[in-house]
C-alpha cells in the first residue's frame, strides 16, 4: 500500500494555497478622486446624503436666521419700549422742576433772593437726578441696540447735562428766563423724541401704532405742562409779558391737535380711560382755572392766584401721568407679548427644523448604512468565493482520487429583494455554476483516469505475458545475437511498463507493484538504473548503508527511473551520470549529476515550480511526462526533489525524510534468485547487471542467462509473504511455490449469449494466470519449436501488422512527438 503526504508537508501545501488566495483585490487602473465613478461606494451614499442635507441646512438656515433677526428686533423693541417707563419718569421730574424753576425766575427778577428760589428747586432737583440716574441705569443693557437709538439717547444725555449746568449757574450768571426754560424744552424733546425712537419693523404696524399712542399723549401731556409754566410764572410775577398771550394761544392749539391724534389712535378703550380722568373733580378744577385765563373779548387773560393754581394744576399733572402710566403699560405689554410670540415661533421653527432635519439624517443614515452593508457584505462574499470557496473547490475537485465530492454552494448573504439581492442571487447562481461545471469535469476526468487505469492495468497485464514470453525464449535461445536482440526486447518491456505505471501515477491510482520489507538504498538505486536504457552509464560514486522501508521502494524505484532517465537522455552519449547517497540528521539525500546541456534560470524555476506543487494531469502532461509523474510521486512519498544548475549540466537532489528510512533486515537462509542471476549475467566488476546487455562468453543451451529487471534486483528469497509484483499481498515466489495457485479456465468463461446468439465476454476473466511472477523459478518443460514453423508465424504476424495499419484507426490522436524515444517526453 503506497504511502500518502507527509503532514507537515500538506500543512505547507495548505498554507501557500491559503497565502495565494488571501491577497487583495487590485484595480486595473489607478483610482482618481476627480473622477465620479472612481468613487468607494461609502463615499458616493456619504455625498448623496450630505449635499441634500447641506441644501436644506442652507434653506432652514435662511429661513431661521429671519425667524431669530426678527425676534431679536422684537426682543430690542420690546426693550426700547419698557425702557419709556423711566423716560416718562424722567419727563415729568423735569417738567415739575421746568414749571417751578419758571415761577421762581419770575421771584428771583423781582426780589433778587436766590438762596430762597434755590432752596424751593432743591427737592426737585433731587428727584429729577434719581429719576436720571434710574434711566442710566434702564439704559445700559440697551448698550448693543442699534445706532439710531443709541445716538438719540446721548442727545438727550447731553440735553439733561445742559439742565445740570444751568442750575449751576442760575445764582451766578444773568440769565434771561427764555434761555433757562429753553434748555428744559430741549431736554424734554429730546426724552420725547428717544421715547418714539423703537421701531418694529414695516411688518408690525399694529406696534407702531401702540407707540404712537404714548407718544402722543406724552407730547400732549407736555404741551400742557408748558401751559402749567407759563401760567405759573404769570402768576408768580403777577402780570403776563407782552407775547404770553400769543405764546398760550399757541401751546393750547398744539394741545388739542395733538390730543386729536392721541384719540385717533388711541383704543376705545384708551379713549374712555381719558375721558374718565377729564371729569375727575381735580382735573375739572384746574380746567375752571385755566378757563379763566381765556381772553374774555377785549380783555387780557386774567392773571391766577399761584398757589391754587400750581395745587389744582398739579394734582391735574399727577392725573395725565398715571393715564399715560396705563397708556406706556399696555403698548410694552404689547410689545412684550409679540416679541414672545415671535420668539417661541422661532424657537419652534428651528425646533421642528432641527427634528426634521435629524429625522432625514436618521433615515438617510439607516438607509445609507443598510446599502453600505449589502454592498460590503456582497463584497465579501464575492472576494471570498473569488479567493478562497472556489479556488479551494476547484482543488479539491482537482485532486479528487474516489468519487467526486459534494460541493455545497453558500446562500446570498444579501437576503433583500433589492438589486443587491439580486446581483447576490445571481453571484451566487454563477458560483454555482462554476462549481457545477467543475463538477462535470471532475467527473470526467475521473471518468478518464479510470480509463487510463483500465488500459493501464490491461497494458500491464499485456506487458508481463510479453516478458514470460521473453523469459521462455531467452532461455532456449543459443544464439548470442539472437539472445541479445531478446534482451532489447525484454528490455523494451521493461521501460513499457514503467510507462504503464506512469499512467497509474498520474490517473492517481497505486502502484501494482508491493514489497513488504526493508531494502537496502544500494539496491533501490541499482533497481532504479535498471529501468534505463543507457544503464551503462550509471555511476554509483558513493552509497551510505541505509534501508528504505518496503511500501515505499516500488514508488522511490520509480521516480529514481525517471531522473535517471532524464539525465542521460539529455547528456552526452560519451559521459557518465554519477549517483551519490548520504545520509543526515533528518533523513537522507541522494544527488543525480549529469553532464548535460542544462537549464535555462527561467525553465529551472519553472520546474521546480512544478516538483513543489504536483498540478493536475492536462495537456502539457503527456509533453512532459516525467516531471509530472515525478512531481506527484515525490509528494506522495513526501520526498523533496529540486533541480540546481551544476558545473556542468544539471543536479537533482532528493531529500528522502526519516519517515522513509528503516532499520535493515535480518539476513535470509538462502541466497535470493536474483544473487545466482545476477551471477550469470555479470560481465565485469564496474558494469551494471541489467536486462538488454549482452552477457559475455558462450552461453550453453541449457544455461541461458535471464535478463536482469528492476525485480531481480530486488528479488528475495522465495518465502512466503515476499515479493515484488503483487495484486492482493502474497508475492510472486509465494505464487510460485506450486500448491494452491490458480490455474487459467480449460474453456473461455462467457457471461451467457446476446440477442444474435454470441456469446458474451467477462472482463478480465481470463486474466487468471497472468497473476503469476513473469519469470517463474523453474522454466516449464516444453518441445522446441520447428524454426521454419516460428518463421511462418513471425512472418504471419508482420503481415497482419503492417495491414493493420494499413487500415484507418480510430484511436484517440496524439499531439505530434508525444512519442519520443523512449515513448515520454521530458522536461528539458
């Protein structure tokens, strides 16, 4: 039984068959990232997703940006609009201290007393700087409000500072009453022209009528403060100056225009609320008393008493400023309610904006990453099966010895009903179709490596009657011509069969031929020269003493052939082909050094390319033969064979493992046949005892020499057990020993008659007798044949040869020099 794989050897084998498929999927061209289809699938989800997703940021970033403008100018406006609280505030101190600082000049142009006119102002100069500082301090949030605004507000800051210095200088500088009460016109214009300054927007008018309102009615309020001076101070001085009148007349119808305009834009509301205040007994008494400073025809206006009118005009003054208090009131309440209405709108755009956009980001992402994840997943099984399934398949099935395999075909791994699950479907259809048509070829190359196991084994069994054929003539045979055109002839049988099993070898059957004992590396090798043609040239430099185990001598005996061979074939007729043996630490090596013409780096890589991995049996097969038959040997045997270019031709190394070698047998009681052949055919000490030489000397006839083969050499004694040819374990001595061999059928075995009455053949039935050793112990006794009768058959024979290829044939072609000398082709 031949010997399979070493493991360590198979692991290697499985290691570089996993390191070549493990490799990287390479593009043909070099990607460019200008170019759109150049793009990782990733990259081209990323910017369908990102551009739509850029485009309405872009659009809600618009759209959010006016939504928060707009707040923020609400937000400002409903600012600027509280802040007319302490406008307002700041007004009517300033008013108070205007009307009263009128009515103390007045005093002070009279009498001269300052200190007194100063000491009645103090108070109201107090609270007109708190209410002041109460704006400052209103103000200073409003820092970053806009220009216009801002700008105002320092006039009127500027405008107060000018009432501050005037107090200063009251006492000190003479001053006409027009400029003194002049700077508090100004100031208070100012104030009132900062109170109107908030604007909402074309957008809101609904808010600019709501400051209309209070600005109005603060114009209105001031005009008739202004009336409150003037009559004041008249009565303070007890006599009107000469434009007073028309200077009253004037403030009065200002006063009603602009409270006409108050109530037109005013509420109805609003309108009662004024209403209401102007029947209140206090405002109606101080109506009476400046009804009575009416011009009355041709009379002048009549001059009031100051301390009831300044009591009845205040307590009406306090009147218009709680409305306009109520009046401010509802426009910042206003205003404070649309600038939080606009805010939360805004908030709630940019929320729903914000959800929105996450919401699409999510999908797009859940979307994206389930296509990024068919497409990788297709990917990978795609490299997979590329790199690693079918590759691994395509070897199993390549190397397949028995009955084809099973090669089940992984599902999609994309399971969608996409187009990705159907470009998976139909990769894996393809998959499947490749493997099924690697299937049929494995069942067809099965189909014909059971053919070529067929003829081969018919051809053997051919080939061994030719030899016992050849052992009966050479044996009664006295002629030394004749004797050794038998032993070419023997010898061309020899190299048949060794052809016979090279087509064993390669169709991944076993050897035929078993021995179940030790054998000496010497004789291996000499086994294996005797296989050659040119054996004369066989040099056995140096051999250690070393044993190869039985199961493995047939297939070493083989392969040593076929190196042999090869390096004689292509060297010089005139040179020699030395053979070394030796053993290591880790087995032995056995070197075959021609002198031949060599080979070239690229071939010499090529083949031991090929010596390393055994590839499958093809066409170039049968150009090459004998490198593919040693290839597969040497990795059945675990042997590493490798080629290197020597000094003068070629080297083959073979490194036999450990496992091969054994320890050597016990000596045999009787000397082998093959020693006494052997004996005969010996011409000289440095010759090679092998079939087809001519021995030396008269041979007589009763003592013909044996052509020696590759089993004499190896031959033992005839003990049961023992032997070279053998089919089913006994060997040919053990056959040849007499009882219980089988003797070929006395009539042809049929396996019963066709439809036409013929009988029917049993294949191989009468292959019986070929069974036993090609060259028995004893010849068999027979008559000699008559020469002229052998003539006439030989000439018979030559006849029917030569018409038989006269005739068309119908056998399978051969490639032209299939056939070679020697019926093989090489590798060099």
């Amino acid at each position: 039984m031949g010997t399979g794989p070493d493991p360590a050897n198979a692991a290697a084998v499985s290691n570089h068959r996993r390191r070549r498929f493990d490799v990287r999927v390479v593009p043909h061209r070099r990607r460019s990232p200008l170019r759109l289809q150049d793009w990782r699938m990733r990259t081209k989800l990323a910017t369908v997703l990102v551009i739509p997703s850029l485009a309405f940021l872009v659009v809600a970033g618009v759209q959010t940006q006016a939504l928060v403008g707009r707040a923020s100018t609400l937000g400002d406006f409903a600012a600027q609009v509280a802040v007319g609280r302490e406008i307002t505030a700041l007004v009517h101190r300033i008013q108070q201290e205007r009307d009263r600082t009128a009515g103390e000049l007045a005093v002070l142009r009279a009498s001269g007393d300052t200190e007194a006119a100063l000491a009645a102002l103090r108070s109201y100069h107090d609270a007109t700087d708190e209410s002041s500082r109460a704006l400052a301090r209103a103000a200073e949030p409003l820092a970053d409000a806009d220009a216009a605004w801002r700008a105002t507000y320092s006039v009127a800051a500027q405008a107060y500072q000018q009432i501050v210095y005037i107090r200063t200088v009251i006492s000190t500088v003479v001053l006409n009453s027009e400029t003194i009460l002049g700077t508090y016109h100004r100031a208070v214009d100012s104030l009132l022209n900062l109170l109107a300054e908030p604007s909402p927007g074309p957008e809101r008018p609904e808010l600019s009528d709501a400051v209309l309102r209070y600005v109005q009615f603060a114009r209105a309020k001031e005009l008739s403060s202004r009336i409150r001076g003037e009559l004041y101070a008249a009565a303070r001085a007890g006599r009107y100056e000469g434009d007073d009148p028309a200077q009253l007349a004037d403030l009065r119808a200002r006063q009603l225009t602009t409270l006409g305009a108050f109530r037109v834009a005013a509420t109805n509301a609003q309108v009662r609320g004024y209403d209401a205040i102007s029947l209140a007994p206090a405002f109606l008494a101080a109506t009476r008393l400046e009804e009575r400073t009416l011009p009355q025809g041709s009379a002048g206006p009549q001059v009031l008493p100051a301390p009831q009118w300044w009591a009845a005009s205040e307590e009406r003054h306090e009147l218009l400023r709680g409305f306009e208090t109520q009046v401010h009131a509802a426009s910042v309440a206003q205003a404070e309610d649309a600038s939080d209405t606009q805010l939360r709108r805004t908030l709630l755009v940019v929320g729903v904006i914000l959800v929105v956009l996450l919401v699409a980001l999510l999908i797009s992402v859940l979307v994206g990453r389930s296509m990024a994840r068919s497409m990788r997943l297709l990917r990978s099984q795609a490299l997979r099966i590329a790199q690693i399934e079918l590759p691994e398949a395509l070897d199993r099935l390549r190397t397949v010895t028995g009955g084809v395999p099973t090669i089940d075909v992984a599902p999609a791994v994309v399971r969608s009903l996409d187009e990705v699950g159907e470009l998976a479907e139909a990769f894996v259809a393809v998959h499947r179709s490749a493997v099924s048509v690697a299937v049929e070829q494995a069942t067809m190359r099965r189909n014909v490596n059971a053919m070529f196991v067929n003829l081969a084994r018919r051809s053997q069994v051919l080939v061994e009657r030719q030899l016992e054929l050849l052992d009966d003539l050479e044996r009664e045979e006295g002629d030394p011509d004749q004797l050794e055109n038998l032993f070419k002839l023997d010898h061309l049988a020899a190299r048949m069969r060794r052809n016979d099993e090279s087509l064993l070898v390669l169709a991944g059957s076993e050897s035929t031929r078993r021995w179940n004992r030790p054998v000496g590396l010497g004789a291996v090798l000499l086994a294996a020269s005797a296989e050659i043609e040119q054996y004369q040239r066989i040099r056995h430099e140096s051999v250690a003493d070393l044993h190869i185990v039985g199961h493995a001598v047939g297939e070493l005996v083989h392969l040593l052939a076929e190196l042999l061979e090869n390096a004689t074939a292509f060297s010089r007729p005139d040179t020699t082909v030395s053979v070394t043996a030796q053993g290591d630490g880790a087995g032995a090596v056995v070197d075959i050094v021609d002198q031949g013409i060599g080979m070239s780096p690229a071939a010499l890589a090529a083949a031991n390319g090929v010596l390393a991995e055994p590839p499958a049996a093809d066409v170039a097969t049968v150009e090459r033969m004998g490198l593919f038959v040693v290839s597969h040997l040497a990795a059945r045997l675990g042997v590493q064979v490798r080629l290197h270019g020597g000094p003068g031709g070629l080297v083959a190394r073979l490194r036999l493992p450990d496992t091969m070698l054994a320890p050597a047998p016990p000596p045999e009681r009787d000397a082998p046949v093959a020693a006494r052949r052997l004996t005969t055919v010996t011409a000289a000490p440095a010759e090679l005892p092998v079939a087809g030489r001519r021995p030396g000397g008269t041979v007589p006839r009763q003592e013909h020499p044996v052509p020696v083969r590759a089993e004499d050499v190896l031959a033992p004694a005839p003990t049961p057990g023992g032997g070279w040819w053998s089919r089913e374990g006994p060997g040919p001595s053990a056959l040849s020993a007499g009882a219980g061999a089988p003797a070929p059928p006395a009539v042809p075995v049929t396996g019963g008659t066709s439809e036409r009455g013929l009988p029917l053949r049993v294949p191989m039935a009468q292959l019986s007798a070929v069974t036993q050793p090609a060259r028995p112990d004893q010849p068999p006794m027979r008559h000699e044949p008559d020469p002229e009768a052998v003539g006439g058959m030989l000439s018979r024979l030559y006849s029917g040869v030569r018409r038989a290829e006269a005739e068309e044939t119908t056998e399978i072609p051969m490639p032209p020099g299939a056939w070679a000398k020697g019926d093989e082709r090489s590798w060099r």
